[in-house]
C-alpha cells in the first residue's frame, strides 16, 4: 500500500484525537468535528495529488467564520488550529505507521504544512486589515453621531434659552419705565443696569452658540455687499476705543495697499469675525501693550494680520483654540468679559471667525513664538479674504453693478 492510501486508514483515530486536542481550544465547536473529516479529506486529497491548495478552501472558510472577538482579543487564529492539526497527524503516523512509512509521509505533508501555515497567516493578515477598517468606520459613524448630537444640543438649546432671556429683556424694560416714573433713583437705576448687562451677556452667548450651530450644518448665508476693509477697520477702532484707553493700550492701522479697494464680501459677518480677533487681542495683551493692524494685496485676495504684544499662543495650543469651546491650556478661567486681561469667554469667537472666513472662501490662521507671561511674545492672526470685484450671485451682480461700476451698468 502506498504512504497516502495507508494514510486513509487513519482516519478514525485521527478525527478522535484532533477533537479531543483542539477541544482545549476557546471557540472550536463540537460541530467542528465534521470538519475535521472534511479536512482531513482534503489532506488526504492534496497528498494524493501533490497540491496543497486543495486545502485553502476550507481554510478560507475557518478564517471566515472568526468572530470579531477572537480578531480583537486574538484568543483563536486558523494558523494555530493548522499548526496543531499538522503535529496531531505526524504524532498520529508515528504512533500507527511503520517508521518508513511514517518518514515517507512526513516528507510529502511537510511542503503542505507549509503552504498551509502560509496561507492561514496570509488569511488572517487580511482579515485583520478587514477587521481594522471596519473598526475605523464604526469610531468615525460614532464621532459624527457625537457631533451631530453636539450641535443638535447646541441648537435647541440656544433658541430655548432665547424665548425667556426675550422676556427677561422686555420685563427689565417695562420696569425701567414705571421705576423712572415712581421710585427713580441711583440705587434702582443701578440694578437694572446689572441686569441688562447681564442679559447683554447672555444674548450674545446664545448668538454665538446659534452661529455655531449654523456654521457646523453648513446653512451660514451670506449678504454680498460692497464693502471697505479700511473703513470696516476705522469702525472697528472707534468701537474700541474706550476700551483700549481703560486698558492704556495703542491701536495701530498700517495701512496697506488694496484697503481701500471696493470688495464684495457678507460685511456685517466680516465685521464680526473682525471684531473677535481684536476684542480677543486687546483680552490677551496685557495694559499699555500695542495690537498692529495691517496686511497686503495679494493676487484675487486681501490678507489681514491682527498682530498683538500679548502673552502669545503655546505650539501644542495653536491648532486646539480653532475647535469650539477650547481654550489655551494657559488661560486661567478669569471672569468672563469682553475686554479684560485674559477674560474667558466661551470659547466659540475663534471657531465662528474661521466659519466666517472659509464660508467666504478664505482662510484663518496664527502664529505664535509661544505662551510667555514674562516676555509677552505676542500673536499674529491672518486672514485670507477673496478680493471678489462683484457678488457670486449672477442676479445680484447685475442689480448692483450700477451701484458700482456706473459705465457697465444696463
Ligand atoms: P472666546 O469666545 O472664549 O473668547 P476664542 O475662541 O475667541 O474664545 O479663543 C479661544 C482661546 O484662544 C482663548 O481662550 C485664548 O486662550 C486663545 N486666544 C485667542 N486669541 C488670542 C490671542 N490674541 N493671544 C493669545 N491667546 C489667544
């Protein structure tokens, strides 16, 4: 009898002790049994013909039905199922073969038991890359369901805090008219200055946590309209003015060439991602420090840079202080303002100026030697803005060229 057809007599004991053995292993099933019969047919099979890949499919097969948590916890691989299957059958023909027939067998399985190993590792290669993308899509499915569950809350929440803040404002108004009427005086006055300062507070949190909210769908409109950098700067200085005098600080506009070029942008949103950027140079420079306004015509846009004598901005913070209710890992939570040194805030101005300016097409960026509360390094904030020479809107465009290029209009 030949090496392989006396290798198909052993196929009983072999079954036995290949399911007694790998019953010690988490995860192989009593249904198992039956395919170790199938594989050891097909082992007999590729000794028979001299091919080893009669045995892939079944490996294939093996691989294929590994949980996730074998995959995760690594507890069960095909590879080692293959290896102890190939030293049960050496073990199995030393024990009931002849030794020559024994050593003739083992020299025709061992190329099978290699190709095998190398298929079965092969196979888990690849359903680990599988089980790794899977993962990957799962925590990014999950880190946008966050997200979007972030901004929902974001939302609802700002238009329910708005309807009694409303209230609050028009309560405060009426008793300011009956107060001046009948009980007029410092003391009442007083209070109720506190309390529309403190729901001034609260308005213009509620309106950054609804311009998030917008910026984050994507459903920020703009206004085109034709506008002046440098007059939106000289509107920007007399707003802050005061400010900076209380603070002993000196306001610098390096004019530049193109400031005063007509432009199409959405001018209240730019005045307000303007207004952040100099309300929170003017919070991180310590009084009597300088914030330098300037900037220069580059090709289709303008760049402005907002350069301040303040306590600048650490590496690791620079790109953080962009995302929504960040702040730099230096900045203690001091009382809240608008204008005081280091004043906390929510921490959305930064993330709503760069919506701002991307929903433009433009960009926002710093730079920063780093956070020194000694040396006061400083911090430059640029901004990118398309130079646009008529609204992107077709329609618009034609209704306002008159207003604008008095010769082309029709
Ligand atoms: P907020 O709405 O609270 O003012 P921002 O989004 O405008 O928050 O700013 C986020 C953080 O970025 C601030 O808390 C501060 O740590 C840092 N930051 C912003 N501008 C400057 C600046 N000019 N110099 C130093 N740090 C700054």
């Amino acid at each position: 009898m030949r090496p392989d057809e006396r290798f198909l007599t052993l196929q009983q004991t072999w079954v036995i002790q290949a399911a007694h053995e790998l019953s010690n292993f988490e995860g192989i099933q009593q249904s198992f049994q039956h395919e170790l019969v199938i594989f050891f047919n097909l082992l007999y099979e590729s000794l028979h013909n001299h091919n080893p890949q009669l045995l892939h499919p079944i490996l294939e097969r093996w691989s294929q039905s590994l949980t996730q948590s074998d995959l995760a916890d690594q507890s069960t691989t095909v590879m080692q199922v293959c290896g102890q299957l190939f030293s049960i059958t050496f073990k199995v023909c030393s024990e009931e073969l002849g030794k020559d027939d024994s050593l003739a067998l083992w020299a025709s399985l061992q190329p099978i038991e290699i190709d095998c190993l190398a298929y079965a590792s092969q196979l888990e290669k690849q359903r680990e890359i599988e089980h790794i993308q899977q993962e990957m899509e799962r925590m990014k499915f999950d880190l946008e369901t966050l997200d979007r569950s972030k901004s929902d809350f974001i939302s609802v929440a700002a238009h329910e805090l708005k309807t009694p803040l409303t209230l609050i404002e028009g309560y405060a108004a009426m008793l300011r008219e009956t107060a001046a009427e009948q009980i007029a005086g410092e003391q009442v006055n007083r209070l109720l200055n506190g309390m529309d300062q403190g729901a001034d507070r609260l308005k213009r949190i509620i309106d950054d946590m609804i311009d998030i909210s917008l910026i984050d769908n994507h459903l920020l409109t703009l206004n085109f309209q034709p506008m002046w950098i440098d007059r939106m700067i000289s509107i920007l200085a007399d707003e802050f003015a005061s400010a900076m005098q209380l603070r002993r600080q000196k306001l610098v506009f390096e004019r530049f060439d193109g400031a005063n070029d007509l432009i199409f942008a959405d001018s209240e949103r730019i005045y307000q991602a303007l207004k952040n950027l100099l309300s929170n140079a003017i919070k991180f420079t310590p009084d009597g420090g300088q914030v330098t306004i300037g900037g220069r015509k580059l090709p289709g846009f303008l760049e402005l840079t907002f350069h301040d004598t303040g306590i600048g901005i650490a590496q690791e913070d620079i790109g953080r202080i962009f995302e929504k209710f960040s702040r730099a890992g230096n900045s203690a939570l001091h009382s809240s303002g608008n204008i005081k040194f280091k004043g906390g805030g929510p921490g959305l101005g930064l993330p709503i100026t760069r919506g701002i300016i991307e929903a433009h097409g433009g960009a926002l960026w710093v730079e920063s030697d780093g956070y020194d509360e000694v040396k006061y390094p400083g911090s430059t904030f640029h901004v990118l803005l398309p130079a646009r020479k008529e609204p992107p809107d077709a329609q618009i465009a034609k209704l306002l060229k008159p207003l604008y290029n008095p010769d082309k209009g029709t």
